[in-house]
C-alpha cells in the first residue's frame, strides 16, 4: 500500500535530505544498512523470482516514492550483501537474507517512547530526562564521543556508534554470531536496568516514557531525517549534552540549521571507549544460555503476504475468537508477531 504523500516525496527529494540519509546508510567503506519502507518492504524484487535486501544507493527513490517512513537497520551489512539476490523461495527462516554473520557493526540502539496515554506534547520534557539520564549513566561507564542522539519524531533514539561494537576481522561465522548476540544481549539488560532504575527514582516521569531494549538480528530504526508515521515531524538531531526536543523545529519543512546539524550527526566515533563499552556490558551476563542465544535470531518475514490457508489453527483460532479477558495484550502480542512474520502490513 502506498502510503507517500505529495508532502513527504517533496521533503525526501531535496538534495540535501538525500545526501544526509545517504551518507547514514551507505558508508565509504562499501558496508551498508538495509532499507525498510513503512517497517514493511524489505525487498526489492528482480527477474526470476530473485529478490535482494533494499539499499539506499539504489532503491531510494523507489522506496521514498511509495512510502512516508523511511527505515534502516542497526546493522551495518558487508559490501558483498548488496549484490546478493537468491530466490525468493530460497529465503526461509532457517535461510534468511542478511544475518548476524554478514554484519560488519552493530549501532547498539535504544528506542525511548512515549507511552499511550500522553501526547507527545504531554511527555517530551520526561522524554528529554530519561535520554539524559541514560547518556549519562554510558558517560560514567567512559562512553560519550561515540553516543550520538535523535529525536525520532515521538520520542528519543539514543545510538552508539557501529565502530566500537564490532568483532575484529578473524571473527567469522559462528563466533561472529555469538560476538554479537552476546552485545545485544547484555546491552538489552543494561536498558533494561536503566529504565528500572530511572522508573524507580523519577516516578513522575518514568509513567510517562517507556525504554525498548529489542537490539535483534535486522532491527530497524527510523532514518535520520525520515518523517513520522503519524506525527507531522522528522527525525532530527539532538544535542547529547542538552538534550531537548523542538516540536517546531523538527516540523517539515526542515529549516537549513537542523539539516546542517543532521550533516555532521553520526560522523565520529572514539576508537578508545570500545573498551569501557565491553566492560560495562560484562556487568550484564546472561545466566541462561539457551535464552541469549535465542535473543538475536533473525527475524523472518515472508516475502509476500500469506493467505489464510497457510496459518495454523491455533492462529485462526486468535483470529476468529475475540478475547476481551486475562491474556488479551499477550494474544495481541503473538498476533501481531505472527502476521508480521507472514508478511502482512501494520495496518
């Protein structure tokens, strides 16, 4: 479903929008972040049946044509991926495209949201504490110069560079998997820790603002500079010494001090807080191994959107069967899991 309006193609087709989402999805190096339109479109779909990962060299147009919110993944994926177009059958969730053994870095990420029953007028000050009180706490750990901050269009990202949460280069296959579910694992604690610990000492703000802590296998986060799904506001940067959301100025269309801003965000990284990074995330262990190790699988989708002949009874039984008892949000949660996985839309 096409979902671009006359107002969202006229703001991803100034020039310096592009280059700005170009330059934070396709690096010099030849490594990439796969493209995502409306947390949908993964693919773009060749001759023969073969499809391949969306990039933003050469599927940005497509995708920012036929959809308003523009999504890249935390991973940054090796060069050779780009070219990698296999047949569409050929992809199943124990083959998948793009995988934890083809990521070069990680952009370990934190999603601090609003929660539903305030507007985002209503939360932006909590909005602004919590991502402040998260930097700081990476700072006392001697994490800072590599921490870069969005304001994501309803709430706050709070990033960490790709290049000090990477393996080095004899780390291949296997151990590159586990080198990266054992990060995201630890990181997803530490957030997890985090959002306890800022809950528990500002309860007046805390109801306002929920912390995601899902670094997964292609997880996706809004581009810089994409538009809202809903909200009539870009993803814009934030200053990580004084965070503070500015309604209008991430109002479209973007003034040319915020896009200078945006051209100069994610462009350093400290190669020297690697370590602190590691050893704060040694602080986190999992005690259950067969539980970190489920954390980072991919996550499949189909393709295409399946038809009901497909789903198995127990989900036909969700579907046919309204809940309105104990167990309604858990079913909501599998649902909406499954028909993600089936390639249907969010709508």
């Amino acid at each position: 479903m096409k979902t671009s309006t006359d107002l969202t193609v006229e703001h991803y087709r100034r020039e310096e929008v592009k280059n700005i989402i170009l330059k934070n999805t396709s690096f010099v190096d030849g490594s990439w972040r796969a493209l995502n339109g409306d947390f949908v479109v993964w693919y773009k779909y060749l001759d023969d049946n073969r499809i391949r990962l969306l990039n933003s060299q050469d599927d940005y147009e497509y995708v920012t044509n036929n959809h308003r919110v523009l999504y890249s993944t935390l991973n940054v994926f090796k060069k050779d991926l780009k070219s990698k177009s296999p047949l569409k059958k050929d992809i199943t969730s124990e083959n998948p495209l793009g995988t934890p053994a083809e990521t070069i870095g990680y952009t370990l990420g934190v999603d601090i949201d609003k929660t539903g029953m305030f507007k985002i007028e209503e939360a932006q000050e909590a909005l602004n504490h919590a991502a402040a009180f998260l930097v700081r706490k990476l700072e006392d750990a001697g994490i800072h110069r590599s921490v870069w901050v969005l304001f994501s269009g309803g709430g706050i990202y709070v990033e960490i560079h790709h290049s000090i949460c990477r393996p080095g280069d004899d780390c291949q296959g296997k151990d590159r998997v586990e080198f990266y579910e054992i990060i995201t694992d630890r990181f997803n604690r530490f957030i997890t820790e985090t959002e306890e610990e800022f809950k528990r000492n500002f309860p007046e703000d805390g109801q306002k603002v929920k912390f995601d802590s899902l670094n997964n296998a292609k997880r996706v986060f809004k581009s810089i500079l994409s538009i809202h799904k809903r909200l009539p506001y870009a993803v814009v940067p934030l200053d990580r010494d004084a965070i503070k959301i500015d309604l209008t100025v991430a109002s479209l269309p973007l003034g040319n001090d915020i896009l200078k801003q945006a051209a100069a965000w994610y462009s350093s990284y400290d190669p020297e807080e690697r370590t602190p990074l590691f050893k704060l995330l040694d602080q986190y262990p999992e005690p259950d191994e067969k539980k970190r190790k489920a954390s980072f699988r991919e996550v499949y989708r189909a393709p295409g959107k399946e038809g009901f002949e497909v789903f198995p009874p127990c989900m036909l039984h969700i579907i046919e069967n309204e809940n309105h008892g104990a167990g309604r949000t858990r079913f909501s949660g599998l649902l909406s899991s499954f028909l993600y996985q089936m390639g249907w839309q969010e709508d």
